[in-house]
C-alpha cells in the first residue's frame, strides 16, 4: 500500500442520517473513489450501502472495502428502553437479546459496526448521557457491558447478522465535572481502576472489537491523545488488539482543549494509539506530511491501518463486500412482530416502580382513565434519545396503551394539560434528532383548564409528566433535575380533584421527584421505553406484568446532594444515619444525606420477605469458596419477579473501602405464597481491589455481607479471611 492509500484507510466519514457535531462530512463520494475513506457511519439501507461500497470496490486500486458503523445503542428500526432503564431490569439474558435484535435488524440494513455499547459509568444526573448507560455501578455495568458484547457479536463476528461492537466512551465520559457534557474529568487512579475503568475492560474481554476514545481529559491530557490510556493500559495491561477510533472530531477539538494546531493534534493521537479518525480527517490532511517531517513513523501508520484492516477482515468484507446488503433480510428481519413482542418485555420490565401507597396500582379495568400530560399522546419521543434508526411512527404511545390494555371496558380520555417545558426558548433549541414535542400555542392555564374538565369526568388519573427525549442524551445536561414547574403546576391541581392519581414519569436521568413522593400516590418511571412503551406501561398499570425493575443509579432528593451513590466511602466523620442535622459529621445542615429512592429499589404488587441469611462458614482462606444463602419469601398476592442482591464490606484495609459494594445478583421468579433458598458463592476475587500502588489485592481481616431487595434494605452477616 503507498503512504496514502493507508492514510485512507484511517479515515471515517458520516453519511449524516443522524449528526452529532457542527462538522458534517462533504464530497463524501469524490472522497471515496480516490481512495480517502476507510469506511463510513450514519448510513443505512442494503441499496444505499451497497451502491456506496461499489465505489470503492470499483474505483480504488486495492479495492479495499468499506466498514459501515452507527449508532446502534437501544434497539434499531425496533427501539428497546434507553440503556438506563434496560439496565433496570437486571436481566443480563433480556439485554443479551436486545442487542441480539439490534444487531440482527441492523445487519439486515447494510450495517456492520454498532457504536455501542456505552459503559461510562455515571454518578450525577445532571449529566444528558446517563441515559445511555447502565447507571453508577462497577459491577452491575461490567455485567451488562458483557452481555451487550455478547448479543452484538455473537459467536462469529463474520456472520451476516452480526455487528462488531464498540466501547464507548473511553475513559471517565461519565464523570465530567457538574454533569456538564464534554466537561474535564479529574480523578485518582484509585478510583480509575477499582469504580470506572473494570466495565470497558470486561466488554472487551468479552471481545469487542473496537472502542472509541472519549472527549474528555484524563489526568490533563485528552483521552484522544492519552498514550497512558490508548497504549499503557489498553494495549500493555490489558492486551486488548482491536480497533481503536476517535469520538466525532476527538482530534480537532485538542485545538480547543489548547494542545496545538491539527498537524499537531492529528500526530499526538495517532502516537498515542488512535486507529482511525471519526469525522474530522486531521488524519487525512495532516498525517502525509508528518510522515515527511518524520514526526511520525510510518510503522504508526503501518499499526493504524492495520487495525482497521484486521477489523475488516474479522468482519468478513475481505471475502465478500456485500454481505450485509441483502435486500431480502431487510424485508423480512427488520420490525417483526417477534421482535416488537421482545422489546415490549424488555420495557416493561425496566420500568421501576417508585410508590404505590393505598394499592393504587394496578388498575382496574373498567370505567374511565383520564390519560393526561404533554408526552402521553407522541409517539416519537416514547423511542427515546439514541433511537435514530427507530420507526417513530409504529412506536405506541401511552393514549394507545391503555387503549389496548384496557379492553372493552375502559374508556379513555385525553387532555395534553402543559407544555413539556416552561421555557419555549429552551424546546427551541434542544432538538438534535428532530422529534418534535408539539408545543401547544394556548397557555399554561387553558391547558389544566380543559385537562380539569376531562380529569372530573374520569374515575381514575394517569398522567404522564417529565422530560421530552431530547432533555437526555447528549448534548442534553440540565442544572434543574425536576419536572418542569409547567407539569408540577398541572400535577397539583390534578391532585386536588381528590380522584386517585397514578404518576407515569418519562425521563432520561434520574429526577428529583421529592415533592412527588410526599404527595402523588402511585409513581412508576418508565424511562423511554422504545416501540412499544405504550403498551408496555399499560401491561403494567392494569397489572399484566407485575413491575420487577430496580434503580441502577441513584434518585437524590436534591440536586445539592450530587454526586450521590451507595457505594460511598464512610469518612472519619461519618452521619449516624439518624434524622436531624449533626455538628461536626459529615452532612448538610438542609437535606437528609439519604437518597430518595437508593440504588437497587425498585416496588412490585408483591412483597417479598427475606430471613435467614447464612454464611456456610465464619472464616474464610484464600482457596475457599463461601456460600451465602438466603431465604426469600413471596407473602403478597402476585407471582412476581425479584432482583436478590449481594453486596460485601471489606471492613478494613490499608485503602478506605466503600461502605458496601455489589457483587452479586439474581433475578428470580416466586409465585405467591412461593419460597426459594437463593445461594451466592462468595470468593477471593469477590473481595479484591486496587490498593494505592495498584496491586490488585484481597486483605484479610473482617467483610461484611449483605443480602436484600436493595442496596439500603439487607439483612447482614459476616466473616473473616484468614
Ligand atoms: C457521540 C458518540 C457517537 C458519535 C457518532 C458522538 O457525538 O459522542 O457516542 O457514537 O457521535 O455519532
């Protein structure tokens, strides 16, 4: 290959179905005859990617084929939950699925590289892109960052429905300072490597393919220039062999961070480990003439291209260009009825209900719903942000939910109520993919004006308050975690009807739902629930499916209280856990440190009641494997599903340890009246950790373990390792 047929190769460009930046990609074909494009993303359909891949087949010397990414995160032409509220459901075999199905519907429509999945782990829902990840925990999102892997790739990387999949974002997205997006993050390597990096490291030890550096600075140097990150840790320690690619202009914007101009930048990414060269073609520009400067090697070309070759060729183009555009597949794979059955599951069983006080849910299914509330009757934004690929049009709203969840019997009635913001300005703005969140013209007060009348004529109120799909995602950080104050205004005079009001909230983040929970009756998040939330929200609120979702992140009570997680470290001055304010502890003088809702909560119509946890032995050695087991009852009056949890403290080490941490958990199925013995074997490498020189250590000494329905409500025993 000539030095610039290989440059080529390190160049991805956009095909702009769905754009993320200010820079779109031009003479994207010109381009592509002359041998400049590595590959493409954000272009769909078996004709389109087909007609593209015969121009590089056709007219470059080598007739290399081009790879085709997207941004394939909950779901494809058939949306499944937002990654947040997937990874509620703690099904790793349901995740597993749906991106089973992603990458089927996806491969069927000229696709082979699925920018997914996004393991950032995230402790402040300021930040827009929580929504696309597994929420704040190092265990629970390693899990899921497996299982997605697992589902993407399949077995064989080659086959014509399979996707290479991409980690993302490498390192530390989630943890941009005040839940800004694309904001510094700083944090010690402690922290790194025992609550931040293990999920990028177990989806790639799974075998993804590829992973995407992020845009963010580590340790003062943007990861997309991070030699320690892309080369000592990815490559040295952890081996990894696959492609590795920029974030949309990662390199062009180390001008911005302030690291020089693009010759500069481009040179440093390259040396630092990056592969390829999303959007940007710093690398295409510039590198030729680093070559001549001898400020790069051509051996660091020579690696680059070679990665992207190797993916390539572990994707099969090599053999045959065309294997993911077969126009059959596309008509027959794509949107099944099967497929919308999977993903109506998958959302129901994400959604976490909150509060059910006086057996509010689940409904009965006769007499008159009020359905109310600015997104309860669109479509579009029930996919949720990531879902550009979705067929917005097919999705179900909640109006046509409980439709056709409530049968003859019910009868529905719909007002809109509020706007989805008190701001227009700021729904002006806000839109990235496009879908709309109709905006009524009439004001704030007409609208709970005709909302009230419609209310007083039904027996039962469910309305549906929160964020438009737009509010989350990137690009989509809020300061003001609430419902708008336009909905809350509506939710109140709802509530003064005195007709019972049952509380579906969309959202992308964690909310701070304190006002509602001290006075709504019935809360249940939903999230965004991809094509079929509609109905799925409605299989449970009339009861259908009996709600089994659990938080995998936090729900403060007050923004102030960010970051809040349950794996905290105790301090030396720790809250005795009591109400009330205390001097000289480490608290706040006008908020609980309590969270609202703790990580793993989540309510079901059923009850659950856990006794008798045992230890198969008080001591431990090394080579041992401990049982835990424990007893878990269903005493209330539905078969229902429970996430059993296991959390350990490690009571003292030379390190400070959280004051809990998971290490396990099942999801277990008990009809009512039901009992099962659940066992967790416990061993040395459920109690290890990153000590300060980062020798990866089990100390002995006394652990605690714990067992419950979530990760505040346990039952304790403990041991010691010898
Ligand atoms: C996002 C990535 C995404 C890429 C391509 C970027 O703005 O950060 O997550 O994969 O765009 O669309």
């Amino acid at each position: 290959m000539t030095l610039e047929e290989k440059i080529g190769q390190l160049n991805l460009l956009t095909g702009g179905e769905a754009t993320t930046g200010s820079t779109v990609s031009n003479d994207v074909e010109t381009k592509i005859k002359a041998g400049k494009v590595g590959g493409l993303f954000s272009m769909s359909s078996p004709q389109k990617v087909r007609k593209t891949q015969e121009l590089a087949i056709n007219n470059t010397r080598l007739k290399i084929p081009l790879i085709f990414g997207m941004d394939v995160i909950h779901g494809y032409r058939t949306a499944f939950p937002i990654p947040l509220g997937l990874s509620c459901s703690w099904d790793l075999e349901l995740i597993e699925k749906s991106a089973r199905i992603a990458a089927t519907e996806a491969s069927a429509d000229g696709i082979c590289w699925a920018y997914s999945p996004m393991v950032d782990i995230c402790r402040d829902p300021r930040w827009g892109r929580i929504a696309e990840g597994s929420g704040e925990d190092v265990y629970l999102g390693s899990q899921i960052a497996r299982a997605m892997v697992r589902g993407y790739q399949g077995s064989d990387l080659s086959k014509n429905n399979t996707l290479m999949a991409c980690v993302k974002h490498y390192a530390l997205y989630g943890a941009a300072e005040a839940g800004r997006d694309y904001n510094t993050t700083d944090m010690s390597r402690v922290r790194m490597y025992n609550e931040y990096l293990p999920p990028y490291k177990a989806a790639l030890d799974a075998g993804a393919g590829s992973i995407m550096a992020s845009f963010n600075e580590i340790d003062g140097i943007p990861a997309t220039a991070n030699k320690w990150l892309l080369t000592d840790v990815l490559r040295k320690q952890w081996g990894f062999k696959g492609l590795v690619v920029t974030d949309y202009t990662g390199i062009n914007e180390m001008v911005d961070h302030g690291l020089g101009d693009l010759k500069t930048v481009s040179a440093k990414a390259l040396l630092a480990g990056i592969d390829m060269d999303m959007v940007g073609e710093g690398f295409l520009t510039t590198l030729g003439q680093s070559v001549k400067d001898k400020t790069v090697a051509m051996a660091d070309i020579d690696r680059a291209c070679r990665k992207v070759l190797e993916a390539k060729y572990d994707l099969g183009l090599f053999d045959d260009p065309f294997r993911y555009c077969d126009d059959q597949r596309a008509k027959t794979e794509i949107f099944t009825e099967n497929n919308r059955q999977q993903a109506r599951s998958a959302a129901a069983n994400s959604f976490v209900l909150l509060k059910n006080a006086n057996k509010t849910l689940p409904l009965t299914k006769k007499g008159t719903i009020a359905v109310i509330g600015p997104l309860v009757n669109n479509r579009e934004n029930m996919a949720g942000t990531w879902a550009v690929s979705a067929d917005f049009a097919k999705c179900v709203s909640l109006v046509d939910g409980i439709k056709h969840g409530g049968g003859n019997n019910v009868s529905v009635v719909y007002a809109k109520g509020a706007n989805v913001y008190s701001d227009p300005t700021q729904e002006a703005n806000v839109s990235i993919f496009g879908k709309p969140t109709n905006r009524d013209n009439r004001s704030d007060a007409e609208l709970i004006e005709e909302a009230l009348k419609i209310a007083q004529t039904a027996d039962v109120i469910v309305v549906g308050l929160g964020e438009s799909a737009e509010m989350s995602g990137e690009s989509a950080s809020r300061s003001d975690i609430q419902i708008p104050q336009n909905q809350q205004d509506l939710l109140k005079a709802l509530l003064k009807t005195g007709k019972p009001v049952v509380l579906v909230v969309f959202t992308g983040r964690p909310l701070v739902l304190t006002w509602e929970d001290a006075n709504v009756p019935a809360i249940l998040n939903t999230w965004f629930g991809g094509s079929e939330a509609g109905n799925a929200i409605a299989d449970v609120l009339f009861g259908d499916v009996v709600p089994s979702g659990k938080l995998s992140v936090t729900f403060p009570r007050s923004v102030g209280q960010i970051p809040i997680y349950y794996n905290y470290k105790n301090t030396g001055r720790p809250w005795s856990g009591k109400e009330g304010f205390e001097k000289f502890r480490s608290n706040y003088l006008d908020v609980s440190n309590k969270p609202l809702y703790p990580f793993g909560y989540g309510l079901s119509y059923t009850r659950f009641d856990y006794s008798n946890l045992q230890l198969s032995a008080r001591k431990m050695k090394r080579s041992d494997k401990l049982m835990a087991t424990v007893t878990v009852k269903n005493v209330g009056d539905f078969d229902g599903q429970e996430v059993v949890q296991l959390y350990i403290r490690d009571k003292v080490g030379s390190n400070t340890r959280p004051v809990k941490e998971l290490k396990g958990f099942q999801k277990i199925f008990l009809k009512k009246g039901e009992s099962k013995t659940i066992s967790f074997p416990i061993s040395i490498n459920d109690l290890k950790y990153y000590d300060n020189n980062l020798n990866y250590i089990a100390e002995n000494g006394e652990f605690i373990v714990f067992v419950g329905t979530n990760s505040q409500d346990c039952l304790e025993a403990n041991f010691i390792l010898e």
